[in-house]
C-alpha cells in the first residue's frame, strides 16, 4: 500500500502542472470559440475556431501596436485616470494594473534578487525581491522593502529589513521567481 501512495503521489506530481495548463488552454479555447461562434468562414466550426483566434491574435498585436502611438497613449492615461478615480473600481484595477506591470510591463518590479536574514538566530535567509530603496515618505531610513514570494503560490508578504540582512543575488528575477515559486526544485538557466 505504501509503494502505491508513493506511486500515486509522484503521478500527482508530475499530472497537476500539465493538467492545470491543459484546463487553462482548453478553458480559453472553449471562451474564444463561444466568443466567435458568430463568425462562420466555412462550414467547420474547429476551423472557424481557428481562423477567430488568430484574428483575435493579431487584434491584440494591433493594439499593442497601437498602445505604442502618442495619441494612444495620450487616451488611454485620460481613461486610466477617470479608473483611478472612481470609488470602488480603483481598488480593483490598481492593484490589477500594478501586478501585471511588476511580471510583464515596462516597470518590471521583480528585477533585483536577494537573500534576506529573516531569522539571525538560526541564521535563515529568505530569498525575495527589493521592491522600493528609498522608505523615506514613509519615515524609515536605511530599510528596504522586500517582497519575499511564497512558494507554490503568487502570494507572498513585505517585510522592511536593514540594508545590513540583504546580499543581492546575482541572478536574473526571472529565474529567481521561478526558483522560488517552485520551492527551489526547478534548474535555473545559466
């Protein structure tokens, strides 16, 4: 019985991470095709599928395309700062827009790698990310703040610790982001 909880547990292992991507892609799929089922270029509705994601594709690229262009740009802050000012919607979007710019966008906040002293006494460091140098708006001099993420998870917390318990790490945040959320078993790429 032991051998096949142990067999079980390492078929888990290696099942949840593709069995997790595959629902997420076949999830969107199954959205576009709902989305596009009004189109109908021919009389095979996998095909009409098909021909609707790549539209959609190159939609999203015109618009990246587009997002590039001054006058954009220009509208988009206006709609972005009517967002921010409403009520219960900035709670929401900011926090949203801020995530998605620390992983994806122009201001990649998950850059500066380093190991924190979170427990002198048995001499443990965490590994995490600097988040902002300067504390001094709030008060606080010669702190950081430190984002350390949780493994397995896209959570985490924020700790302000002395200049003095962090070593940068010379790595790339990528891969310390991943070497993190996978509770350290993933290779880092040299």
């Amino acid at each position: 019985m032991n051998k096949f909880l142990k067999y079980f547990l390492q078929g888990l292992v290696l099942c949840i991470p593709i069995g997790l991507t595959l629902m997420v892609l076949i999830k969107i799929f199954f959205i576009f095709e709902d989305l596009f089922s009004f189109v109908r270029f021919t009389k095979l509705p996998f095909l009409d599928t098909i021909i609707s994601l790549v539209s959609l594709v190159v939609f999203i690229a015109l618009i990246g395309l587009l997002a590039s262009s001054f006058i954009f740009k220009r509208l988009f802050e206006f709609f972005e700062e009517k967002i921010e000012q409403a009520p219960v919607i900035r709670h929401i979007y900011s926090p949203i827009k801020d995530f998605m710019n620390a992983f994806m966008g122009n201001k990649k906040s998950f850059n500066k790698p380093v190991l924190v002293l979170t427990n002198p006494q048995a001499n443990i460091q965490e590994v995490g990310f600097i988040t902002q140098e300067d504390l001094s708006d709030w008060g606080i001099k010669d702190k950081y703040a430190v984002y350390l993420p949780y493994s397995y998870s896209f959570s985490g917390r924020l700790v302000i610790a002395p200049k003095e318990q962090i070593t940068p790490i010379n790595a790339d945040g990528g891969d310390a982001m991943k070497f993190i959320i996978s509770g350290g078993v993933t290779d880092v790429d040299k």
